[in-house]
C-alpha cells in the first residue's frame, strides 16, 4: 500500500562536528569512578534467573538470594569493549537509513501517549492503532523527523499493543521504527521476525534493522524480569536496544545532579554490560532521562532548567556507546505559552548541540 501515499523527503540530520562538552574529560572520569563504585559495592536488583546465571558464568559477585549482581570494574570495561560504537538502524530505502557514529544527530518522535484528541468529536479518548498509523503518516512527511517512534499506544490491542503500533508503523512510513518497546518476551519474537520480513533475510535484518527497541529499568537501581528478558531476545537477534534510566530527583534518585547522574548511568551500563556478555558485539546504546521531584508536592517535575542531557551525551560516548535522549520537549507549563516554548526549546536542543546521536523530541 506504500506506492498510494506522497512521496516521503529525504530526512536531513544536525552536524555534530562541534560539540558542547559541559564536564572536562577528568570530571567525566570522575563520574565514572561513581558508576563503577555502585556496580562494584551496592549492586544492582535483577529478579531474573537467566540474568543471574549469566553473570554468575562471567564471574560478578551475584547474591541468588536477594538477586542482587555486583559488578567489578575489570568486568564492566572487558563487557563493553565488544560494545559497537557505530550502528546502523535502517530504513525501508537505503536513504532513510540513520549512521549512529557521531558524527551527526537525528530527532525523532517520541512516546508513548495512550490519549489523544478525537478528530471528529474533539473529545479525549484512549489512542488507537489507527492514531499510530496516523501520527506515523505525519512523521513520514516531515523530513527532520528521521525515524519514528510512537507516539502513542494501540491500546485497541490489549496485551498485543505493542505488536500493532510496531506493525502500524512499518506499514506507514519508509523511514526506522522504534517498534520493540515490549515489556514482555513472549511478544519479542513477533517483533523480530516482523523486522526479518521486512529487511528480507536475517543477514540484512542485521546489517540494517529496519526496527529497534527501548527497555526501560526501574529507579533505583533496578530491571524488570520481563524487560531484560526481552531485551536478551534482542540482543541475540542483533535488534539495537537502548537502555533507559530515568532517576527522579529527590525521590527515586539522589537530588543532586550529578548523584543522580551517575545513579541513571549504572542503571544503563549494567543491562549494555549483560547483554554484551550474553552476545558481544550487541547493538545497545545509553539514555539518561532526569527529570525532579516537586519539593513541596512531590509531584513529578519532567522540565528541568539544568544540563543534565549534555552530561547524559557526554557520559554515553565516554562508555563508547551511541546516545538516545528523550522527553526533551517536556514542559510544566499550565497551558501552550510562552513558557512551554521555551522549556520545549531548552529542553530540544541540548541534545543535538552535545553531539547525541538519536533525539526524541516530539
């Protein structure tokens, strides 16, 4: 059904020939040091078996009762060597195809949503498969949008949501998909051999895969049974994977920028560390997502007026690994204003300027 649509434009990415780098080299390394201290001394929670038992065979220190892993050090640098710099996500033309190897940013949409605005009603209601496909048509049509995420749920598909918005989006737009947000691993073979059909041969699905996939953890310092799980299959399947920490300020996190920081960063290194130990050379890549909590309500804070995702990019390439940043056009303003604007601007573009290789920003 593709050749009954408009022509799609060619996406354009951002240079990220320079860069804005907040931290020196030694402060990232000092950022580091924290990173391997918690791997290394409080560990990380992983109530899964397979996970466990993978990195019992590597030789971390896993406690079986409290399924608590400590990672060494030596551990977390041998695993991310094998850790590939440079990745591909393919589109369903060689043209919208996005080179993760820094040398360039790409924006996205980003999700995920489950209401949106009836267009005929204009009444608020719980998003559908036809919305993703929808939303995917737009971003299709919008050439700095270089691949699509979606952006909001099928939940007209229960449990099997997942499998249709990564369906709706293949189905509407040439450009990558982010179709492997799965939260559960009987559905994680679906989406692989949905990318199969659609690349043509394994071979090419792992050359250039036409979906990817977002996992993820639990703040503080946690990974859910069924996310890693999933995220094991994709590994094995070369499907690339981001893996997603998303420390809160004062409640799920330290409040300070950089406790939290380096809180986000094990949380993201430990799960690109167990999949590199499970298949070296998987295709994973770092997220950092830091958002407060209101001090006075304990409300949640998604806007914050500090550089936190210039130092996620930072970090992320220190690991030698590409970046996702998301949620970057959050806002706590009441209403569409001046101020929604402007966090929506802020928020937009640290990304891009530190050189991330992947933005989620609608």
């Amino acid at each position: 059904m593709m050749e009954e649509y408009s022509h799609t434009p060619d996406i354009i990415s951002i240079s990220s020939h320079n860069k804005i780098e907040i931290l020196s080299p030694k402060e990232i390394e000092n950022l580091k040091k924290g990173t391997y201290q918690l791997l290394a001394e409080v560990g990380v929670y992983y109530p899964s078996e397979k996970a466990l038992k993978i990195f019992t065979e590597h030789g971390a220190n896993v406690d079986w009762d409290s399924s608590i892993v400590r990672i060494p050090p030596e551990l977390v640098d041998k695993a991310l060597t094998t850790a590939p710099r440079n990745i591909v996500l393919g589109g369903r033309e060689p043209r919208f195809d996005l080179i993760l190897d820094g040398s360039r940013s790409y924006l996205t949409t980003d999700g995920c949503g489950v209401h949106v605005i009836d267009l005929e009603t204009r009444e608020k209601r719980s998003s559908r498969k036809s919305d993703v496909a929808m939303m995917a048509r737009v971003a299709d049509a919008i050439p700095f949008v270089s691949f699509f995420w979606p952006m909001v749920s099928a939940q007209d598909h229960g449990l099997t949501a997942p499998l249709h918005e990564c369906h709706a989006g293949l189905t509407s737009t040439l450009k990558h998909v982010r179709g492997g947000t799965t939260v559960h691993p009987d559905l994680a073979p679906a989406i692989v051999e949905m990318a199969t059909v659609v690349a043509g041969t394994e071979k090419e699905r792992r050359l250039r895969p036409p979906v990817c996939a977002n996992i993820c953890g639990i703040a503080p310092l946690s990974h859910d049974e069924h996310g890693i799980e999933t995220a094991l299959i994709y590994a094995e399947a070369g499907i690339p994977t981001s893996f997603m920490a998303m420390p809160n300020m004062g409640s799920t996190a330290p409040a300070s920028v950089f406790g939290a920081i380096i809180q986000g960063d094990a949380e993201s290194v430990s799960a690109m560390v167990l999949m590199q130990l499970a298949y070296p050379g998987a295709p994973v890549f770092h997220s950092i997502i830091t958002s407060l909590m209101n001090p006075r309500t304990g409300g949640y804070i998604g806007d914050t007026p500090l550089p936190v995702s210039f130092i996620a990019v930072q970090m992320a390439h220190a690991w030698g690994v590409p970046s996702l940043g998301g949620g970057s056009f959050s806002s706590d303003a009441p209403d569409i204003s001046w101020q929604s604007a402007f966090e929506s601007g802020f928020g937009g573009s640290q990304i891009p300027l530190a050189g991330g290789d992947l933005c989620g920003y609608m």
